[in-house]
C-alpha cells in the first residue's frame, strides 16, 4: 500500500477527530478540568489533563507553513496549564513546518509509525479468511457494549501497564494513569470495544473507531500470561471484519517503530505508510511540567 500526502492527511485528520472526540466526552463528565479543544491548521490541538497522552498537537501542516500567530495562540494555553506543547508532525506534512518549529525551539523525542491496509477486499492467510482465525486457534472475540465494563478494562489496563518488549522509544505509564486513559477513551463516542478470550478467560482488548474512509485500530493490548497465543490475531482480524462490512476504505494503525505490536499487525498485511516525528517544546523560561 502507497500513501500519498492525501492519504496521509485523511488518517491524521481521522486521529484529531478521534481527540476531539475524547475531550469532549471528558469536558462534558468534568467540565471544570480545563480540558482545551482548538483546531488547527487542518488538524487538532488538545488537552485533557496533566501529562495525558491526548495532549498535543495532530493533523496540522500538510496545507504548508504553519501560521505563526495562530501557533502561539495553541501554545499559550498548554503552558498556562503547566504542559509542554507536543506536536506529531507526519513526514508527508509540508517540510517547511518542521523548520518553522525547530527555528521556535521544538526539540525531537522521538518517531511514531502509521501503518495502513487496504480493505477493498477480505485477505486469506493460511487458508482461513480473515476475521476466522482467532476461532480457529481456540480464541472467542466479542464485542463489549458497555463503555465502563470492568472486564474489559481490567484486561485493557492490565496488559497495557506490562508492554511487550521491542520497539524504540517506549514509554511505561503508570497503572493509575493508565485507567484514567482508558477511561476518557470508552467515554468517547464512536468507539467499539473488544475483548478476546482463551477457554472462556480475559485474555486481551482492543478498540476499533470509524472515521469516516477510515478504520482506526487502538488501545490494543494482551494480558502477559496469554502472550504469544495469537490473541492480537484474532483482535486485528475481528476488527478488519467490521471495518470492511462498515464500507471503510483502509486500516490505520500507530506504532512504535520497531515493536511487537509493529510486527503483529505487518504480519497481518499492514504495511508503513509515513512515520510521525514527536516535537516537544517547554514554556519560555521552563515553567511547564
């Protein structure tokens, strides 16, 4: 699969809709927790609460250089909360956009990877179709209704605060942390939740969002004990089944380079289509956290 700047900017958008989407679900259950929802330059600036994975900046530069004003405007107020101002910036944006943000001091962290699958059609691996193999290999997908289902927190929290080794840039979240992700995610409208089992036991969750053209895969994540049991398998195909059935045109996927969940979901067919660089820049004076 080939990912021109359209696509491209059709999946980054699908990910600023998705934190607008978050914070405003936390908005509405906390209204007093200054969470901050601003478009910008195509995309998103977010905000939930202090030092959360949706603070940033997502989707914007792809319609070239960014405007200066309306810059400072999205970082004033991550720094009145005390926040460093992080932007993923896709390699298929403008160039002159990283330019314009290393020359305001914005430094590199760190790469994130967007892989994509096409969905015109189901794949076959190994003779099953795609979508039956979890079944085959013992394993029962099902679909949880409820957005605060303890079990499939539980195994979603569980798993995602013991990450599989591989990848480069990893970050270990706390536990505590963790839930309250989690939590802000399943309040969010248009989230669909998985859980997998083995011999009737939790085994693993995952999260599937629509967008339109476009299938999110997120919040994917295996209990320690079930590993290497084809769990994310049978998650990723029972997710492909409803993305396709949906009308969806392509799978889109964040990794970290070079991890397992990388490598699991590239067996699958998913291939790299644009890699993200993460660009963090502290308030003047380093008063943000």
């Amino acid at each position: 699969m080939f990912a021109d700047v359209e696509l491209a900017a059709r999946i980054d958008q699908a990910e600023a809709h998705l934190c607008i989407a978050i914070a405003t679900a936390v908005r509405e259950h906390h209204p007093d927790t200054g969470v901050l929802i601003a478009p910008f330059a195509g995309g998103a600036a977010t905000y939930l609460r202090p030092q959360s994975p949706l603070n940033k900046v997502i989707g914007a530069g792809f319609a070239g250089p960014l405007d200066e004003r309306a810059l400072a405007a999205v970082e004033a107020p991550f720094w009145s909360r005390g926040e460093p101002v992080r932007v993923e910036l896709a390699t298929l944006a403008s160039p002159e956009v990283g330019a314009q943000l290393t020359a305001r001091g914005y430094q590199l962290r760190g790469f994130e990877n967007v892989l994509g699958l096409p969905l015109a059609a189901p794949r076959a691996r190994g003779g099953e179709a795609a979508g039956q193999g979890g079944e085959a290999a013992g394993i029962s997908i099902e679909v949880v209704d409820a957005a605060a289902d303890a079990t499939w927190l539980d195994v979603a929290v569980s798993g995602a605060a013991e990450p599989d080794v591989g990848g480069a840039g990893a970050e270990v979240v706390p536990r505590a942390a963790l839930e309250q992700v989690y939590l802000d995610f399943v309040r969010a409208a248009g989230f669909r939740r998985y859980l997998a089992r083995i011999d009737g036991q939790p085994a693993g969750a995952a999260t599937l969002r629509l967008d339109g053209s476009v299938a999110l895969f997120c919040g994917a994540a295996t209990l320690p004990a079930w590993r290497r049991r084809g769990v994310q398998t049978a998650l990723l195909r029972a997710r492909l089944a409803d993305a396709r059935a949906a009308g969806c045109e392509v799978a889109a996927v964040t990794t970290e380079p070079g991890s397992r969940s990388q490598l699991n979901v590239t067996r699958q067919g998913f291939a790299l289509l644009y890699a993200r660089a993460i660009l963090i820049r502290e308030a003047p004076g380093g008063d943000s956290g």
